[in-house]
C-alpha cells in the first residue's frame, strides 16, 4: 500500500478521509502490530463511501452500528500504513519518557490519600518505606497492587472474624491463591506491621490481631471449663462440662465456635484463667482451675469464645510474660472479655526479682518506640516496670498461682 495506492482512492472518494484517518492514527501510536479487527467508525451513511472501504478492506462488517474491517497478516504491520499516515498528515505522538518508580508511587499515594484521608499520617509513612520502594522497582503492576493492598488492609479492620487469607484474595486479588504466600503476602505483612507499629511483630501476632486465620479447620481454641453451649440452631450441647467433670480440656475448632449462640455455665468457676503459653495452662488442668489456652496471640477462635464467656458474666485473669508480647497478648484478651492481670503476692514477688531476666538492647529498643508510639496503652505501668527490672517467662511464676 504505497503513497500513490492511497492517493488514488483518496481522489476518487474523498468522504473516505475521516475513516481512514482512524486507521493511520492507529499505526503511528506505536503499538507494535495492528489489530486483526480494527474499527474504523461509524457505519457511513454514504453508499459509494461503504463500497470504497469495502474495495479496501474485503469482509467489512457491521457491529452495533460501527464498520469493522478484519486485517491480514500483511495488513497487520504497522509499517504497511506509514505511506497512508504521511498522506494525511498524521504524525507519532510525542515521545515520553516512562514514569519513574518513585513517580508511580507519589502518584499512587496521592490517589490513597483520596480514598482514606483519615489515613493520611499512615500512608505519609509508605513514601520512605525501603520495602514499597522495592515493590514499585521491581513491579509494573506495583501501583494496583498497593492499592489492593490497602483496600485489603483497610477491610481486616473491621472484617469478620475468622475470615481466611483464601476469602482476603479473592475479595481483592481475584485470586484465592494471592496471599497464602509469596510477595503479596510478605507485603501484606509488612504494610500490617506499618499500621501498628510493630516492625518485629510474627506473622500469627499480625493475623490474629485482625482476626485473619489460615484454616478453618486447623484454627481452634483449647479450653478447660464448665459449660455447656447452645447452637444457632438451637441445640444444646454439654459435653464441654462433661469433660470438665473428668478433668479433660476440650479443643473447640473455629468451625465449631461460629455455631455457637451463647454458653451457660453450668457450675461457678470464677475467673476464668487464660494462659499464654503451654506448661502453665497444663498445670491449671492438673489443678482444676478453670482456664483457656491462648497459644500466643489470642486467634479469632479464642476471641469469639471469650465473648461468649463475657456475656455468660464472667471475666479473666490473664497470666502470661511480662515482656512487650505477653502485655501485648493481655491487651487483646482485655478486648474480648473483662479481664485482670495474675500479679504474684507480694513475698513471692520480692523473690522473683532475681529471675528478672534482662532486656537485649533490641529489646528495650521495641519497647520504648511502642510506649512512645502507645500513649494510652491500658498496660503502660508494666511495660515501665520492664523497662527498668527485665521480664519474667510465664512459667516463673506458676508456684505463687496455683
């Protein structure tokens, strides 16, 4: 297709301008092939025109009132259309240097401080961040994924309990796989980390906080007490105090504590003693004491059972590490449920002084910029208190308890 090829239909159809124009700006775009099926404009209303793009492009067809012209192989080359562009005085856009990574993040943040103003001082924090640097270096998809990212993380604010990671990314990511593993996920982690404050912080700590679990079926509460629990549907069941009676935990799977409409207890317990770590909470069976095993960081399976207990009337007594982690994991059990902290008397407590076991300078770096950053933390008083004489491991002080 020479000059002289489209100059001669040109003078003898000159209404065919307007949809050959089309086409000659399409190639000089710079996309790198034409595409097979190209539309060239409104059906013209002018005969001698459709029969002129029909002479050019055999197989013209009509589609929702536009004229579609099906390319060639050879008609597909950019190249083939340079004589035509020139003709009609078409010329390549400018060129455009590509947007730095930093530039796409500036304008991603932009957009992010639109969609969340209450999140600005947050998202202020990202434009520094080494990670979310990498991520706009490293993907050209970097800003959708931020943005997903964030809308995601947003979400688990307020999201329901016990949602899993499969449900997050396929929400935000189309893709149940998205977060299970790999960069989205790490950068999940990283952007949870950010919003508290806890640059250190383990993955379970970070889920848990959000009530994000991995599995319904694996995500469970381990609990000794006497009660019995009525189902939404209206059953009662009372193999919890059952196995109370023959001094026998229980383990309640997540699948299980969603189906729970309330519990009764069915003999006086007291507080009820939630145990951060193993040993302790064995002995507190051993012993008979009513108790939960929080495993840590308290999962969406202990929170919702311990909401349950509250609204039974009952409150805890929450024994676990002195260190930033064990308050940590008291503050979160303090949300669920009314609850106190086991303080051992005060002989035992003059004893225990000297197995205050000290704060690494990593440590105490952690706890400062987390009171600093913390102001009305409901546990301030301990964390000072470590701060100054070291921490104390749970099983320390299991003898002044039980």
């Amino acid at each position: 297709m020479t000059t002289s090829f489209w100059q001669e239909r040109l003078e003898r159809c000159p209404a065919l301008r307007p949809w050959l124009l089309r086409a000659a700006k399409r190639a000089v775009s710079g996309v790198a092939l034409m595409p097979a099926s190209l539309t060239l404009g409104d059906v013209p209303q002018d005969k001698a025109v459709r029969r002129a793009l029909e002479d050019i492009f055999p197989g013209c067809r009509e589609l929702n009132g536009r004229l579609k012209a099906r390319l060639d192989e050879t008609m597909r080359e950019c190249s083939r259309w340079q004589p035509l562009a020139e003709l009609l005085g078409v010329s390549p856009p400018p060129h455009q240097a590509p947007e730095t990574p930093g530039k796409r993040l500036a304008r991603t943040l932009r957009r992010l401080k639109l969609l969340y103003p209450d999140d600005r001082a947050l998202i202020d924090a990202l434009r520094e961040d080494v990670l979310i640097n990498r991520l706009f270096k490293s993907s050209a998809a970097a800003d959708k994924e931020l943005t997903a990212l964030y809308d995601a993380l947003v979400y688990m604010r307020d999201a329901p309990a016990g949602m899993t990671l499969s449900e997050l990314g396929a929400k935000f990511f189309n893709d149940s796989k998205s977060l299970r593993g790999g960069p989205l996920r790490q950068q999940l982690e990283h952007l949870l980390r950010v919003q508290g404050n806890g640059p250190d912080d383990d993955t379970d700590a970070l889920l848990n906080a959000c009530g994000i679990i991995e599995n319904p079926y694996t995500t469970h509460v381990v609990v000794f007490a006497p009660f019995s629990y009525r189902t939404c549907d209206g059953a009662r069941l009372g193999w919890p105090n059952e196995l109370w009676r023959r001094g026998e935990a229980v383990i309640l799977p997540w699948r299980t504590v969603r189906t729970i409409a309330d519990i009764r207890f069915e003999e006086p317990c007291g507080s009820v003693v939630t145990s951060e770590n193993a040993a302790p909470f064995h002995r507190l069976v051993e012993t008979g004491r009513a108790a939960l095993y929080t495993e840590g960081y308290p999962n969406a399976a202990v929170k919702t059972l311990l909401r349950h207990f509250a609204q039974a009337g009952a409150s805890a007594l929450h024994w676990g590490d002195t260190d930033l982690d064990g308050y940590r994991i008291a503050e979160q059990i303090a949300r669920a449920i009314p609850a106190r902290l086991y303080l051992p008397p005060a002989g035992r407590a003059d004893r225990l002084r000297k197995k205050h076991m000290r704060l690494t300078d990593e440590h105490r770096r952690r706890l400062l910029a987390f009171i600093d950053a913390h102001p009305a933390f409901p546990f301030l008083d301990g964390l000072r208190y470590t701060l100054q004489h070291g921490w104390l491991e749970q099983e320390q002080t299991i003898d002044g308890l039980l």
